[in-house]
C-alpha cells in the first residue's frame, strides 16, 4: 500500500528510496524517490560541491548519522560522484569526530552551522585549534546560515564556508560559488520565479525581496509544479565574476511563517 497519497508520480514498484521531510513546520512529509529521481537530485549537489570546490583529492567528512533526512545523503553520493574520499562519521561522539577527521587528515567537511560552531568549541576544550585540523572547505546543509555565522566558522576553522538554499520537496535549488557573494540558481535544472509577497503575482526585479516558487524539472516520482518555498529572498544582480550567468540571489533574509513587519521594515529571527 502507498504512503504517499496523491503525490506519487511513477508506479510504486519504482520507488527505490524512502524520505522525509523533518516536520519543523508540521507534520512530515514522505517523499518517494524512484533511482532516476534520486540520481537527478545527485547531480545537482554534484553541483553544488563543484562550485564550492570540492574535487577528486578532497578527503570528506561528514559528522553525521544521515537517517531519513535528506541532505547529507544527496552531499555523500555526490561527493563520491566527482571522485572525494567520504568518510562518514555518523556512529561517533563529538570528541571521537575530531580525532577522526585529524586521524584521516580530512580536507572538507559537511556539516549543519550550528554543529560547526560546537565542533569548533569542543575541539579548543580537547586542546585542538580547529584552524589547524586542515579543513579547507565546508558545505553547509540543514539550517539557516546568516553572514554573522558564516564569519565564525571561517574564523574558526580557517575554511572557505559555503552555504545553499533547497528544501526536501524540491531539493536545493541555488549554492555559491567561490566568489561567495550571493547564491546562484541551478536553471538547468529549476525554474524558479521569485515573487511579490503580497500577491504571488508578479516577478520582482533587482534588489527586491520575494517569495521563491520553484518548479523541479526532472521530479518524475514527486512532481511538484510551482511549489511555494515559503522561503523570502533577495533577487540579486545577474551575473558573476565567476563566470556564470544564471540568475542570482543576494540574500535570504527568511520565511514567510516568522517574518514580521516592524515599523514598516521586514524583520526575521534568522538576523538576530
């Protein structure tokens, strides 16, 4: 019997992979994936980790027990794709994570902002200067990661820190580049209109805050058209000194759920 209602678009014997989403904003939901889709989602984290520059040498690990959620299962497959070494670290502590990634002398890690940050404090506790593991790049997932953030765990780590935007049901949809000055969206395989707030009406134009609806282009078991993000962000200038062309954002400055209005200026708690 399916557990995935009307949203199934294959035939259930296709399914290959089971997900969900993590019920932050409800109940959750079960996402089906069949190995066509599932390999879609790969190859844009593939993506993802090619612009933050993740290549063949890296050593990648991943301090994590990836369960049902789907993010770090999408980063490890891959990173193995573009040819990393991954070592997951799921079954270990805190303690027994940083001694393996200097046991192994890892060069990347994924991680969420917040377990960065407390990997960093136990690390100085233990009497290792996380700046000195050799961590040279990390791909955030999972949470929000404001500028203020971002700042620390570089300062931290001594690493570039890169951060994307995406969700379950869609997938990421936007990452940066090395410029690290905004997020590019992934058009090959999105097409995503950033809309006003009031209506969903209309496109916004350059430096205006919208609503991302998103249009997954090749989700053959979980079909989703015009799907409402939730999440408001800043078109920003097209164009990169990367090279890329695609459209950009500048800025994620929350959801529609926690936005409020003071004094006439948009406030999020993600800033604080």
């Amino acid at each position: 019997p399916t557990i995935y209602g009307d949203i199934l678009g294959v035939d259930l014997k296709e399914v290959s992979d089971f997900r969900q989403t993590s019920g932050t904003t409800g109940k959750p939901v079960y996402v089906p994936e069949s190995y066509e889709s599932w390999q879609w989602r790969v190859e844009i984290w593939c993506h993802i980790l090619w612009m933050a520059g993740f290549r063949e040498m890296d050593r990648v690990f991943v301090p994590f027990g990836y369960n049902v959620y789907v993010a770090f299962w999408e980063g490890h497959y891959a990173a193995e794709k573009l040819g990393c070494e991954v070592v997951p670290g799921g079954a270990l502590d805190t303690k027994g994570r940083i001694n393996k990634m200097m046991e192994v002398k890892a060069t990347a890690l994924m991680n969420t902002p917040t377990y960065g940050l407390h990997m960093a404090e136990a690390a100085k506790k233990m009497g290792v200067d996380p700046n000195g593991i050799g961590i040279k790049r990390m791909q955030c997932a999972g949470e929000p990661l404001p500028q203020a953030t971002r700042n620390m765990l570089e300062e931290a780590w001594g690493a570039e820190v890169y951060d994307h935007i995406g969700g379950t049901e869609p997938c990421a949809w936007a990452a940066m580049c090395r410029e690290r000055n905004g997020l590019h969206i992934m058009e090959p395989f999105f097409l995503v209109e950033i809309l006003d707030m009031e209506t969903l009406s209309r496109e916004v134009e350059e430096g205006e805050l919208g609503v991302a609806v998103v249009t997954p282009l090749g989700r053959y078991s979980f079909p989703l058209v015009r799907f409402n993000t939730k999440d408001v962000v800043r078109r920003g200038t097209d164009g990169c000194p990367c090279g890329r062309t695609s459209m950009m954002i500048s800025e994620v400055a929350g959801r529609t759920d926690d936005l409020r209005k003071i004094r006439g200026v948009l406030f999020s708690p993600v800033s604080v």
